[in-house]
C-alpha cells in the first residue's frame, strides 16, 4: 500500500491520466445503461404503477392492448372482483391552442376500480365526468396546466385536464386517464364494446369465454410494440461497450505493471518479498478503479440533474452496481494478468554484465 | 573463519552451439572487516559471479556459502529473507525506488523488515557520516550521481547486513568522487565490520582493498594488491 500510494502521488500527470480514461469509460457505460433503462422504463411506467400480476385480453389481439376488444356480451362471461379493473385504450392525438401536439394513449377507467382508486395524482383531482382526464406530467413539463382544455384527433367536443400524475407512460407516450364512456366516445364504438382488457392483481381474470385469454403482464410488457427488440438492441450495445472497455482498462493496467518491472527487480535483489509487490499492484489498481469510478458516478448525477426532461434517463442501484462490480473486477484482474511476471522478475536484469 | 565462500563455482549458460560457460571454478572467500575488490574488464563474468554470491542466480556447480552454511539448501522465500537480512546490494543504476525520497527508501524497508534495522540515531549518524544528511526529503533524480551512490550504500547498510556486494560503485564518478567511495567502503568494512565485495574494472579503487581478485574470460585468480 505504501508503494501503491507512493507512486500515486509522485506520478501525479500519469496516474491522473489513467484515472481520467476510467472516469470516462465509467462515465459512458453509466450514461448508457441509465438512458437505455429510462427509455425502457417509459414503455411500462404505467403498467408498473397499476402492481398488476395479470391482464386478460381478446385472443385475437396478438397480446397487444390497442388491438383488444371485449364485448359487451363476453363481458357478461367474466367474474369480477375486487382485485381486477377494466382499461381501455385508445391512440390520440392531443390539440390545443398555443401547445404543441402530443402523442398519447387514452386509458379509460372505471372509477371504483383499483386501478383509478390507487391513482396518485402530483396535483388536482381525479376525472370525475367522461370529459375530464388525469394527464401524465409531461403535459405538464409541456405547458399544460390544471385547466386546460384539449381536443383528442379530430373529435368534437373537448376534455378538461384536473389533474397530474407522474410516472405514467405507456409505450413511449404519455397518459391521459379518463373513463369508459369517454374511451367509447373516442373510439365511436359506441356501448356494444366494454373495454380493452382488464388487468388483475391476481394471476388471472375468471372468465368462461373462449375468445378471451390470461397473460402475465410480463409476457404482455415482452410483447408491447417494439420493446424487446429495442431492450435487446440496447442490451447488446451496452454489454459490447462493457466487454470493449473493460478490456481497454486491463490492458492499460498490465502496461502499467510492465513498466515498473525494472523498479520490482531491483526491489527483489534487496530481498523485498514478491508478495508485497504483489499486493501493492493489486492495491494500486483498486485505488485507480475506485477513485475513478466515484467521479464517473458524480458525473453521471450531474448528467441526470442537468439532462432535459425529454432525454429520459433512470437509475437501477443494482444493476449501475453490478457495471461497477464488474469495471473494479476486471481492472483488478488487469493487474493479476503479470503477477507471474512479477514473481518471475529477474533481479539479475539490474545487474551489469 | 570466511564470512562468505564460493567453492568450485561452474556457471553455465544456454546449450548446443550456443552454450557459454561463464564462470570456470571459481573459489572465493571474504570476511568481515575486509574490502575485496573483484577486478576484471567487461564480460569477463564479474556481474554474474556478483549474482550468485548474493543468491540472486544459482550456479550450474559448485556450493556458495554464507557463515559455512550452504545457499543451496534455502526456498525461494529462505533465499529473499536472506538477501533482506544478510545482504546489502549497491547497484550501479536503478538502484533506488524513484518515486520514494531518500528518506522513504528506509521508511519501505521498515515495513517489510520490522526489525533489526538500524535505529534512528544511527542512520541520522549514517546519513552525517555518508554527507548526505541533507537530502532526505529529496527524490533520487534530484540527487547528482555521487548523492545517489551514497544513498544507495546506506540503503544497503540500513538492514546491518554482514556482507556488501557492491556492482561498479564509482562507475561515472570523477577521481575525486572514486577516492571519496573508496575510503568510504574502506571504512565500512573496517568500523563497521562488514565484509564488502566490490566488482569494479577501475584500478582507482585498488589502494582501499583488504585483497584483490583478477577475473578474465571467467577464470578468477587471488591477485597481489602489488601487480
């Protein structure tokens, strides 16, 4: 350790440059891994809010909700309770004047069920006529306010924001919770059609009827337009990018080793044990990835804090632990790739023929 | 009694065509309280006879002994405590750490050698005596040539080892610097009772030695101090 902090502080231009190489390497697998786990989260942040276990869907629909349908009369095939809710979905198109458009999912509700009654709204209250709607905060962050009035597409007749809520995106676009009534009127499909699906906090919905089907809502998030694909692209990009650096920052590790074999031999020649110089590198590694690692993180809060809030970007402590885990991990084994170069150095070598 | 011996010391290197044999029966001795000063001109095998004699090579025959006691019988691990505890190494380059200061060249040694080491009135003495008192907190490249030398001597006298093997001590240094190092290592081996090995190829340092050895194409002969 005393060689290790020694050198440190006496190299300060050389060890502060490979510091700054694994602050960066850090820095861009941080980044990375939080954008592409804020851009998937956006995909489910609703259906995570709702603590589903299950969703019962047409089984025509290829377990997507916008393709769904139940009926009025498969409706009556279905035991209810408590623990399950009604959604209905509907793809719209938000208008008003001096806003921009926005894209968003409608998501109608029926008001005494789970879903609507574990809303948390940030402000206002919930919808309480088919023309009112709960709006995903990103209405808000868009100059939306408590208020307001909006036009869905091209249907007449307006909806009245009274409330924000965080947190509620579904496949990439934000949330408007209204009503059943208001989703029928949304899609003209008028009172034949019940809703989309209904999600349940148990394992499945009862139901009797063979054209609807029980999914789990992991296998209904798998499913939702373009997220595996997406999840495997990032996942994939993320993982190269961890291998790539992770080897970059061995190698320049064991280059650093190299080059103070000449200083180890003439240590070994005095008699100082290989193990110590052994766990000097091993420290001095540790030291290196840890301090670089620290700064990485701190950059990366700052990223989040300053980031506009159209890049989204989220924290798994886990798996931003298991990313660092893994840097300190490979870095030490950098600086073990020469331990038996160091326990073979030749002392001779210092000596003049 | 010889503080250290070399009995019929055969050293031989690669094989076929390009074997080289080094060093032919080589038989040595020093004690405590002498300057032997080992002589020879470059690639006469005076660095590799210096390797065995401190336990950093082994020979292909013969027996090295220290005290009577026989290198051969000693692990890895025995070899480096005895180099630690038994030894003082003076090399000619690279011989300090260039990242500690003079005064953290000894705080290292402490560390992995918790005990025996001088204390610190004798280095503060040590360092007064080798004129270098007033480096301690300065790094090797900071120090001229001569500095560095006389650091690295009491580097190797810090751990009170028996012997000094000393490799080309005075190489690049002026006649008046040689004469500085020589009384020095003179003075060692006599106060101090160390037995100090030098191999050199500048005759400057022959009016210190205690006993000279000639060394030539790895053949080593007991020289006259006269010749």
């Amino acid at each position: 350790m005393f060689l290790a902090l020694k050198e440190i502080k006496h190299e300060k231009l050389r060890y502060g440059l490979i510091i700054a190489m694994i602050v960066l390497v850090s820095y861009l697998i941080f980044v990375l891994t939080s954008l592409a786990l804020g851009l998937s989260n956006q995909n489910t942040q609703a259906i995570t809010s709702w603590n589903a276990n299950s969703i019962l869907l047409n089984k025509d629909s290829n377990t997507n909700l916008s393709q769904s349908l139940i009926t009025q009369e498969q409706d009556a095939d279905l035991k209810l309770t408590k623990n399950d809710a009604y959604l209905a979905q509907a793809s719209v198109v938000t208008k008003s004047s001096g806003h921009e458009q926005i894209a968003a999912n409608y998501l109608g509700l029926q008001k005494k069920q789970f879903v609507n009654q574990n809303l948390k709204l940030s402000s206002g209250h919930k919808a309480e006529n088919d023309h009112q709607v709960v709006a995903d905060e990103k209405f808000q962050h868009s100059g939306y306010k408590l208020g307001d009035k909006i036009k869905l597409n091209s249907l007449s007749g307006s909806y009245k924001i009274v409330g924000f809520t965080k947190g509620a995106k579904f496949n990439i676009a934000p949330v408007l919770y209204g009503t059943l009534v208001g989703w029928q009127s949304i899609r003209g499909l008028g009172s034949n059609f019940k809703a989309s699906a209904v999600v349940s906090k148990d394992s499945h919905v009862k139901s009797s009827n063979s054209n609807l089907k029980n999914y789990s809502i992991k296998q209904f998030i798998d499913k939702l337009p373009g997220y595996s694909a997406q999840n495997s692209t990032f996942t994939f990009m993320i993982a190269f990018l961890m291998i790539i650096s992770l080897i970059v920052i061995a190698v320049f590790l064991y280059i650093l080793t190299i080059q103070k074999l000449p200083n180890y031999a003439v240590l070994r020649a005095q008699g100082i044990p290989a193990k110590v110089l052994v766990k000097n590198t091993i420290f001095q590694s540790f030291i290196l990835v840890i301090g670089g690692i620290i700064i990485a993180s701190i950059l990366t809060i700052l990223t989040a804090l300053l980031i506009p809030t159209s890049v989204p970007m989220s924290f798994n402590l886990p798996l931003l632990s298991l990313v660092a885990f893994g840097l300190v991990l490979t870095s030490i084994l950098g600086a073990i790739i020469p331990v038996r170069t160091i326990l073979k150095v030749d002392p001779v070598q210092v000596i003049g023929g | 009694m010889s503080t250290i011996e070399l009995k019929h010391i055969n050293k031989v290197f690669g094989t076929g065509l390009s074997r080289v044999q080094v060093l032919h029966d080589v038989n040595f001795t020093a004690e405590r309280g002498e300057l032997v000063l080992v002589l020879g001109p470059s690639g006469s095998g005076k660095s590799t006879f210096l390797t065995i004699a401190g336990g950093l090579q082994t020979p292909t025959s013969g027996e090295v002994q220290l005290n009577q006691k026989s290198l051969e019988q000693l692990s890895q691990k025995d070899l480096e405590n005895f180099r630690l505890n038994k030894i003082g190494f003076v090399l000619q380059a690279y011989n300090l750490v260039p990242y500690l200061t003079v005064k953290e060249q000894f705080t290292l040694v402490d560390r992995v050698r918790k005990a025996g080491n001088i204390d610190s009135n004798e280095l503060t003495n040590l360092l007064k005596y080798l004129e270098i008192n007033d480096t301690v907190d300065k790094y090797p490249a900071e120090l001229s040539g001569g500095q560095n030398q006389r650091v690295a001597i009491a580097r190797a006298l810090y751990t009170d080892p028996e012997i000094i093997l000393a490799d080309e001590p005075t190489a690049s240094l002026d006649t008046g610097r040689v004469q500085e190092v020589g009384k020095l290592l003179k003075e060692l081996a006599t106060q101090q009772n160390k037995a100090i090995v030098v191999v050199t190829h500048d005759l400057r340092l022959k009016d210190y030695a205690s006993r000279i050895y000639q060394i030539t194409d790895g053949k080593m002969v007991e020289d006259s101090k006269d010749n």
